[in-house]
C-alpha cells in the first residue's frame, strides 16, 4: 500500500513544493520549485524538510520550472548536504544549460547531483513510451545521450540526458507527466560567448578545476538569473508537471485558509477530502493564448498534453502566483474535481489578482492559499 504527503511549503511570495511516497520499505521524494523573495525564509523552510524526509538525505527528483530566483533561490542550501539522483530542467536553448552550470558550481553543489535532464518542448518529443523513473541511473529508459552540448562544455561526474519522453512511473503505482512549451525569445543571450571568453580554450571542465572558477561561474550566475523585479519573458514559459497515482487513491487534504477577501481575517484549520488524487504543478506559466500568435494556441497544447488526467486532477496550482496576466478563466471548466492553490506573499495585493479569485469563487470553487504563515498540506489517507 502506498502512503504519501505533500505540501506546498509556507514560503511567502516564491514556490516550494514537495512530495514523499512510502511504498513499503522504499521511500520516493522529490521537490517542485524551491525559492523565495525571502532567502531567509526559504532556508528556514528547507531545512524543515530536511528532517521531515530523514536519515537518508537524499532526493530522488528536483524539478526547476524556470531559472527565476524566487523559485530556485534555495537549491543551494537543499543540496548543499543533500544527494539528488535526477534533476529536471527546462531546456530550449544551450545557454540554459550553461546558465545552471553556471549555478550548480557557482555555489558548490554539483558533486550531490546525479544525472541532469534537460527536457525540451513537449511538441518536439514524439515518443509516448512510459519511463521508469528510478532506472535513469543505468538509462534503462533509454535517454538521448545526444544532448547536442559541445564536447568543451560538458562535464565529468555527471550524466546529461536530453528527454525523448515525457511521461515516467514510479513502480506502477505512480505516474509523472511532464510539459515545456517555448513562449519567450532567448533571454540568457551572452552567456555562452562570456563563458568561453574566461575559458580562453580549455574545456570548462579544466575551467572549473582552477582555484578562482567557482567566484566567476557565480557571478555570471547572477548576472543573468531573472530576479522577481524583472522577469516577465522569462514567466511566459515553466516546466509543468502532473503527478498522481495509477489508482485511485484517496487524498485527505488539511490546510490554513483564510476566509474571503480579508487577508488578516480569521484563521481556520480545515479537512477535506478530494474528488481527484492528481495534481498539477505550473510554475510561472501563462496558460493565456497570445492574440498575436494565432498558430500556436498555448493553452490547446497544455490542455492537450494533459487530457487524461483533467478529471483526475484535484490540485491545480494557480500560475503565477495568481496573476491575472497569466489565468485562463477556462480552467475551471477544464479541470472539474480541482482544488485550486496560491502560493504568494500574504500581503500581497495583486498576487493573486481579485479577477483570478472571482473567477474562482463566483464558480463556487475552492482556492487555498500557502503563504509565508500558512501551507498547503495533503496525504493519502
């Protein structure tokens, strides 16, 4: 029997979620987003789950939406002393991978991590063969080792996978989908040549052997990564991911909500159990068509993407943090049984935007809010 937990953390105006299955004497966790405007918070936050997930200190799958501080801001103090086996990024150009490079040296943390996924545009992926999760240690899903990353810009002790499938199960008893969708220009134009200026023809392998390589690689680090101030290219696109289980399942939800428009009004602990047992995780995606672009109808090929699992989803988290420029009223039609959360800064007062919310309310759905005082948390019962 499968038991599991979920929570999105409480971590203010950012995204951090995370998610442990226990399957008999095998445990699976794996972490969605990590990062907050608030480092202190999320360092506080990510050290909570540290002892939650236990003796063990190793993750079995880190998922990055997108390269915005407020959502990876805290990878580094996670793995800083905690193994990932498998991290997903999203991927559409070369600078992209060069860029998280560029983090994982930069702050020390590479030697924790396992393989590197990098997972283009689910409209360039043809294969709808299912993968096992846990066999990508020995790519018995059979992975493109073909990343298309020059041989001078690879490096040792970690394995660079390009995905050719987007859909993953845990032991038969629970599935991973992912969807990439191209909506930006290329933003981290530059880091490419500014890398190979300092590498001066060396490999960046032997670049990040030298003394001085870890200072340089942060500070091209920071000088690209988008910061909340700034990032609207960069939000249009996110790695989603749906999780759920093959069965079933019931899922028991608890949360702190707070009642209405009235963000210092009265808490209440609340449970509820869920229709659906899936959940959809969005990051900062915008899930609204562009008028300018009628060929490609952003929206139809997430919805499509996701179409088995729209009755099953109970928990959708609102993109964005619930800005208006990025909902699409049209989800609540599409996702009947779901749950909806917000994961924003409390006292924020356009995240989430009040259109989202009466969207929301006047279709007598349900919206949760995770903030930095209270979470989103749910099980398998």
């Amino acid at each position: 029997m499968v038991h599991g937990k979920f929570k999105f953390d409480t971590v203010g105006q950012g995204l951090f979620y995370w998610g442990i299955l226990n399957d008999n004497d095998r445990q699976f966790s794996f972490v969605y987003d990590c990062g907050s405007t608030s480092k202190t918070r999320i360092d506080e936050r990510v050290e909570n789950f540290k002892e939650i997930l236990g003796c063990c200190q190793e993750l079995d799958m880190l998922v990055i939406s997108h390269f915005d501080e407020d959502h990876m801001n805290g990878i580094s103090e996670l793995l800083i002393d905690t193994k990932v086996k498998n991290v997903f990024i999203p991927y559409y150009y070369l600078d992209d991978y060069l860029l998280f490079v560029c983090f994982i040296y930069g702050y020390g943390i590479a030697a924790n991590i396992g393989n590197i996924i990098l997972v283009p545009p689910t409209d360039t992926i043809e294969n709808n063969i299912e993968g096992d999760i846990e066999n990508i240690d020995n790519n018995d899903l059979g992975l493109d080792r073909r990343n298309g990353i020059p041989d001078n810009l690879k490096v040792d002790n970690i394995n660079i996978f390009k995905a050719n499938k987007i859909k993953f199960q845990l032991k038969k008893i629970w599935e991973f989908k992912f969807y990439n969708v191209e909506l930006k220009p290329k933003d981290y134009d530059g880091i490419e040549s500014e890398i190979k200026k300092k590498l001066d023809g060396s490999s960046l392998e032997e670049f990040i052997k030298k003394p001085d390589s870890k200072k340089k690689l942060q500070d091209i680090y920071k000088k690209y990564i988008k910061t909340y101030y700034g990032n609207s290219k960069q939000n249009q696109s996110s790695l989603c991911l749906y999780h759920g289980p093959r069965d079933d399942l019931r899922l028991l939800l608890r949360c702190r909500y707070i009642c209405g428009f009235d963000w210092f009004g009265l808490c209440k602990l609340r449970f509820c159990e869920l229709i659906s047992s899936g959940t959809i995780l969005t990051g900062d995606i915008s899930l609204v068509d562009s008028i300018s672009d009628k060929e490609n109808l952003y929206y139809k090929s997430f919805i499509q993407c996701f179409e088995k699992y729209l009755e099953k989803t109970g928990i959708f988290q609102i993109p964005h943090h619930g800005s208006k420029n990025t909902w699409n009223k049209q989800i609540l039609k599409d996702f009947p049984n779901s749950i909806f959360v917000n994961s924003a800064c409390e006292n924020n007062n356009n995240h989430p935007d009040r259109t989202v919310l009466c969207d929301i309310l006047n279709e007598s759905r349900i919206i949760r809010f995770s903030n930095e005082r209270y979470g989103v948390y749910y099980k398998i019962c």
